[in-house]
C-alpha cells in the first residue's frame, strides 16, 4: 500500500511578537559569545572593578512556544477537518486562530519529525527514512549532524527554557542505551528536559520512559489508572508551573508530541465506551458522511470528487458479520484513542489558561506527523507487535479476545479500510 503525505494543521494563538533588545545584534551567530570582561583589574584590589557576566535572557516580550504534535491522524479523522470524532480543543483552537488544510508532512515519522524541527528537508537532517531503517547514505543516517540546528537549541541559546515531553523518534538506534552518547538524544539537542521514549512507539499502559537520559519506572499501574497520555499531560504541567515559580520573566519551549495515535492504539474504557456502535455503516459509508461534511464546512473546494475505492481495499458489505464486529470494535477504540488525545491536550492547554498564560503562549497544533496508518493490514489485528515481527494472529485471534482490545493486555491496530476511511478525501494510505 502507498503512503500519501497527507496535509495536516497548523493552529496559531494569537501571542506578541519577539521584542528587541540591546543584545539581538549579538545573536546572530550561536550560540552567543562570552562577553567580554566589563571590568577592571588593577594593581590592588581597591583598584580593581568586578563585573559578572549576566545570563542570556530572551528578547523582550517573547512569547511562550507550545509544539504540540500528534501522531498517525488521518486528514478526514477530526471533527475540524469534517470527521467523525469530537475534538473540542482542536476545534476551538481553530475558532479562535489560523486553520491549514494544505499543511504538508513525509510519509513517515522521523522525516517528518527532523524537518519540523530543522527548519529544512528531512534529507538535510539525514532522516530520510524512519531512524530504525537508516543506511550508510547521506540524507539516510538516521544521525542529526552538528551542523544542523534545531528549533530547541536556538530558543534555548535564546534564553528560553526547554522541554519535550512525549515520543521523540529521532535518536540513532545504537545511542538508545545507559552508556549512551546522549548528544542526540533531546537533552543533547538543546531540550534542558525530556521526559518520554526514543522510539517510534510504546505501550501506554507499560511504556518505557525516560527522564532526560535516565529510565524510569511508570508512577502507577494500568488498574490504579495509568495511561503514558495523561502522564505526560502531568508531567508538562509540572514543568510549566515550575519554570514560572523560579523564573516569572523565563519564557519557554514545550515540544509536546504525543503517542497518540500511533500503534499500538490504547484508550482507556470509559472512552470507548463512548464510540459503541457508531461506525457500524462501515468504511465505505463513513468515507461519504466525511467527505459531505468536508464540502459543508468548507475544508476541500466545492467541486472536489470523493476519491473511488481501490482494488485492494476490500468494500465493507463483502465482510462477513464477525468480521464486521472485530472491526467496528477496532475502530471505536481508534476514535477513542483519538478523542482521549485531544483531551490530555485539552487538560495542558487549560493549565495555561488557568495560570494566565496562554494568551502569551504561540501554539501550534499539528494533527499528525502522517496520515492514518495502514499497518494494520486487511484485518486489522490484536497485537501490531506480534504483526511487526511476522506472526500473523488472524481473525481468529481478535474475535476470541474482542472485549480485550484497548485494553493492557492488546496491542490494537485498525484494518486498512479505516485507514483509507479516516485519510478521506484522498485514494490512498
């Protein structure tokens, strides 16, 4: 199956520019040159003059800066682009700031990641494919070079305070480990604090997280009610409040990238409970409820065509009933998956609002480094790991364990038909 570069979306809060200031001419080239000693030393110490070198603050005024970035969202999936799932926050960040529908991302994560980041094409950060794939090619490393820049370390060399909470995926595989180098991971690319997982996905009931360079056990477990979203939500909010407390003036830099909704799709059950039996019309018909809600709202030109079905993506009424069950259940739990996201998200942008924060805070909500995944295959399946690593479940599988998807013990991932429902009105996933 082809992978489309979906557009995703940008969304702005109106926040004030960057001021200037008498050391913006010095900040040109960084990071900023010690200054020169302003004092004096003489003969004696009664002829000498002392004089401390005063730390970089960011220009006046700046704004604070909160990346939020999803993961694996279809275009036709959230209620602001004309799909079936509520995303309040979404919608009211763009009620009240700039919507994109031509916002282009790769196909993948860690391109997509490296030029956000960057500023530049993915293949100037080496990243050209997902950093596990990398080879001895320039432009395909999966190794950030030096020379490059990111976003991070300009803010911090800037006078902001940094952090990144969430999936980062853009760690060379051989540097993930105790004995590091830690110089790509987040704290080495101007991140003063990381709290989440290098790699391209983990569980959210039992993730493997770090904190900076450092593993971490998850604080409680799935039965007292973790979940790696709201974790990371918490833990964001802590930082947040803190940099306040010690440093009012500070402003900061809050790279948000969630795990949502990337494999394995984990929402917890009282989520779900809200999308039962909401997509029981199937594939094919949601692609139209989407695609007339594009053209009502105005998301695609007036004129735009649905895209036909293709040859490898089976019609939904050929599915057989227990097929059709698996796969509505899957679903619900995707969306789910997709409305819980959009509250953590909710949850951090309140924080800011409650503190008096937000209307100083640029924010920028990018609804995913791809489109929808067609990972899960015709079927979809219980456990994309096990799918990942050649051990196909079947059917089978999840219509013995269906109550269990979403839950600890799965590891869920839609069929190809959502897929190519949720990517509406594109042909292709």
């Amino acid at each position: 199956m082809r992978l489309f570069c979906l557009a995703t979306i940008v969304l702005f809060v109106t926040a004030p520019a960057f001021g200037q200031s008498v050391e913006q001419s010095n900040r040109v080239n960084l990071p900023v040159a010690d200054p020169a000693f302003k004092g004096k030393i003489g003969e004696t110490f009664r002829d000498s003059v002392p004089s401390f070198p005063q730390p970089l603050r960011a220009p006046e005024a700046s704004p604070n800066v909160l990346l939020i970035l999803l993961d694996d969202v279809g275009f036709g999936m959230c209620s602001t682009f004309g799909g079936p799932v509520a995303t309040p926050h979404l919608d009211q960040l763009a009620d009240n700031g700039l919507k994109y529908n031509r916002f282009h991302t790769t196909a993948l994560c860690s391109p997509t990641r490296g030029a956000l980041l960057a500023g530049r094409n993915h293949h100037s950060v080496a990243t050209g494919v997902i950093i596990e794939m990398g080879t001895g090619y320039p432009g395909y490393t999966g190794i950030i070079p030096k020379s490059t820049a990111l976003v991070s370390e300009t803010l911090r060399d800037n006078g902001y305070a940094t952090a990144m909470f969430g999936k980062w995926h853009n760690t060379p595989e051989p540097d993930i480990s105790p004995a590091g180098p830690f110089d790509r991971w987040p704290t080495g690319l101007g991140f003063d604090y990381f709290y989440g997982f290098n790699q391209g996905e983990t569980h959210q009931y039992y993730p493997t997280i770090y904190r900076n360079t450092t593993w971490v056990p998850q604080p409680k477990s799935p039965e007292a009610g973790y979940h790696f979203t709201a974790d990371m939500t918490d833990e964001a909010i802590a930082w947040t409040r803190n940099i306040r407390a010690a440093n009012p003036d500070k402003p900061w830099f809050n790279y948000f990238s969630t795990s949502g909704i990337h494999a394995p799709h984990h929402a917890p059950k009282e989520w779900r409970d809200k999308f039962v039996g909401m997509f029981d019309h199937g594939w094919d018909k949601q692609r139209e409820l989407t695609h007339a809600k594009q053209l009502e709202i105005g998301i695609v030109p007036k004129l735009t065509k649905l895209t036909p079905r293709p040859e490898s993506v089976p019609s939904w009424d050929s599915q057989p009933a227990d097929a059709r069950k698996v796969y509505c259940r899957l679903m619900e739990n995707y969306a789910a998956y997709m409305a819980y996201t959009d509250y953590e998200v909710g949850r951090l942008l309140d924080s800011l609002r409650s503190s008096g924060e937000l209307d100083n805070t640029l924010v920028m909500y990018i609804v995913g480094d791809n489109g929808a995944s067609a990972e899960g295959g015709l079927e979809g399946t219980f456990s994309e790991i096990a799918s990942l690593m050649g051990v196909q479940l079947g059917l089978q599988s999840s219509i013995e364990r269906i109550d269990e998807i979403g839950g600890p013990s799965s590891e869920p991932h839609v069929p190809v038909g959502w897929a190519w429902a949720m990517n509406a009105p594109f042909q292709w996933t």
